[in-house]
C-alpha cells in the first residue's frame, strides 16, 4: 500500500472514531426511545465500518 493510501485509510478510521463518539454523545442526550434506537443502530453501522478498516491495516 502506498503512503497516500494509508494516509486515506487513517483519515477514514479517524472519520469513523469520530461518528462513533458523537453516535455514544447523541443517545445520552436524548430521551425519545425511537431516536435512541436509531442512533445505536447507527453507531453499531460505524463500529463495524471501523473493524473493517482495521482489517485493511
């Protein structure tokens, strides 16, 4: 893999790190059951994007 590759790839892990924490922030601010769901599903979609980055390393 070439430096400008890995580069994307740690820009993109970052991206990810980053939805996840707002995901976890998001939920504990909120109250409605639906949205709180909604949004754990959305922070499961992100964690399994970062696994798969990972993955690439």
């Amino acid at each position: 893999m070439t430096e400008k590759e890995l580069l994307y790839i740690e820009d993109a892990v970052n991206h990810e790190i980053y939805m996840i924490e707002t995901c976890r922030e998001v939920s504990d601010c909120l109250t409605d059951q639906s949205l709180i769901k909604l949004v754990k599903k959305m922070e499961k979609k992100h964690q399994s994007m970062l696994s798969m980055l990972k993955e690439i390393l």
